[in-house]
C-alpha cells in the first residue's frame, strides 16, 4: 500500500472531498487497514455512533467517530508542494526501497530498509 500511519494525506474523492483544488482536505492517517485496503484519517468521514448508558458513560449519547475510506481516496501530500501528488516505488542505490513523487522525482520516505548481508 502506498500510505502508512502517520503520513499525511490529501482527500480527493469522497463526502470530505472539495470542488476547489487548493481547498482539499489534508489529514494524518491514524490507521491503515491492509487486509480490507482503506485507511482511517483525522477528521475525514465521521459518523455518530450511538451508545447506551452504561457506568462508564452513565448518561450515554453520541460519539463521533471516523471511519475508514478507501486508500484510492487519498494521495500522498508532498511536503515541498504542499498538495497530493502520485508516487511511485523504487529502489535506492545502497538497496533501501523508497516512494518517490513522480513529479519532482523527490523521495518521500523508506518503505523497507536495506536487507544486511550476513557472513558466514
């Protein structure tokens, strides 16, 4: 999957989604779903979930809670842009597998170190 937790990530598709470009939606993933390809971001897709009284909440009510999206929702939010942008995987020279913004070919992370060579 192109998006991990943490990462910051622009909504292009959806109810939180704008018509105007430079009005979108940019969030932090909380979670990445893997098995079911949707990730759970800040703010976006929030829904009521009602609960009943019970003793740690003796009054009940109405949580707010965000629910996940598809990740095909979201790009990548290229820090030197500013915006979402597409990535592509590829490897670096010393063996790290690394993302890269397929606009300004600038790396935006490790995916996956280098494997170390063990000598027998």
């Amino acid at each position: 999957m192109h998006i991990k937790r943490g990462d910051l990530v622009e909504v292009i598709a959806g109810d939180d989604r704008t018509r105007r470009k430079d009005e979108r939606k940019i969030a932090r993933v909380l979670r990445v779903l893997l098995d079911e390809g949707k990730v759970v971001v800040e703010g976006v897709n929030k829904v009521y979930k009602h609960v009943r009284p019970n003793r740690q909440n003796p009054r009940g009510g109405r949580l707010s809670i965000e629910m996940p999206i598809d990740a095909s929702n979201v790009l990548l939010v290229n820090p030197d842009l500013g915006r979402g942008v597409r990535t592509g995987v590829r490897m670096n020279p010393n063996g790290d597998k690394v993302r890269f913004c397929k606009k300004t070919g600038k790396e935006l992370g490790v995916i996956r170190a280098a494997k170390q060579k063990t000598e027998k």
